[in-house]
C-alpha cells in the first residue's frame, strides 16, 4: 500500500476523505486510506476513529471491519514494521456514498476549531516507547469495538478515543493523547457492563 505524505491536521485530512473515490459510487476502505496518505501511525487511527465516531457508526458490521483493520494496524506497530498490510477483503469493504459524504460534512463543523487547539507539546508521549503504549491502547479500543455494537452508537466512544490518540500522534501533541483518557475511561465502564 502506497500513499501521499500524510496531512497535519484535521481541516487537510477531512479535505482529502472527502475526495476519496469516485462521486456517486459507493467508497471503500482501500480509497478512503489511498486519499489520505498511509506512512503517519496517527493518521492511519485517526482516519478509522473519525468515521467510527461519526453517524457511520450505526451502520451495522462497520465498526467491527474498522475494529479489525485498527487491530491490525496496531499489531503490526507492536512487532516494528515500517509499512502496514491489510488484507484485501477489508480494503473492499464499502460504505453508502450519500452516508460516507454526510459523515465528512458532521466531522468538517468542528475541524476548525480543533485545529487551532492543536500544537507541538508533550511531544515524548507521541515518541519513543509511548508508540506502543498508544498501539496497546488502540488494540484495546478495538477488542470493545465489536460488542459495543450491541450499544446504540456505543462505538461513538470508541471512536473518539481512537480520533484523540490518532490527532495527537498525527500532529505530535501530548495532550490530545492524556485527553483520549476519558473517553477510554467511559469505554472502560462500557465494556465492563457489557462482558459483566
């Protein structure tokens, strides 16, 4: 998998999803990932996190496929690859265009906003061994993700988590990172009630 250099912030990202495949016709994983760039750990969470997040999330089995990918991604992280692989089938997996483009419109609203909040600081908990802490995390999220299904946009919680980790390594800010600790708190909670 090849790709552009990755975007910096969340304005740059959301353009390029929103470009992703071809008008009219029903967008896969494999567009979604070829428009955004695939060589930034944080942007390739943060892309999964934004849609698991947005209304696509009610999309039945969506979340799971992004759980799968998200996992797969993190994993590979763990064991020191440069380059990620995901399987074919799950490059495949499509999405409603109509639905896909009104994800991208919901997330645009406050993208402004988020990225004048963004800034280089903390910078040592997006480097180093903090990598794998955040990739332990993200396989955590993922591990949720499938039965939250059973939660009405339950997955919503994941997905912030997940968009909050993957600005904060994308962007290489430290508190977006300590932030992504309250929506993993409340997926804490989320997952215990479910597998109690």
């Amino acid at each position: 998998m090849t790709g552009e250099e990755a975007p910096q912030n969340l304005k740059t990202l959301l353009e390029h999803l929103a470009e992703a495949g071809e008008p009219g016709k029903p967008i896969n994983i494999e567009c979604i990932l070829e428009a955004t760039g695939q060589r930034s750990f944080g942007a390739l969470l943060l892309v999964p996190g934004l849609l698991v997040f947005s209304p696509l999330s009610g999309i039945p089995g969506l979340p799971t496929f992004f759980a799968i990918m998200v996992g797969l991604i993190a994993t590979q992280l763990l064991i020191g690859r440069k380059h990620f692989w995901l399987p074919r089938w799950l490059l495949k997996r499509c999405a409603s265009r109509s639905k896909y483009d009104r994800a991208i419109a919901f997330l645009k609203r406050p993208a402004r906003t988020i990225d004048r909040l963004l800034r280089h600081r903390l910078t040592f908990l997006t480097d180093g061994v903090f990598v794998y802490i955040n990739a332990l995390l993200c396989l955590f999220i993922a591990a949720t993700m499938p039965p939250l299904e059973l939660i009405p946009f339950g997955n919503s919680v994941a997905g912030a988590a997940l968009s909050f980790l993957g600005l904060g390594m994308m962007a290489r800010d430290g508190a977006w990172v300590i932030a992504a600790l309250l929506p993993l708190g409340l997926l804490v909670y989320l997952a215990s009630r479910l597998w109690m």
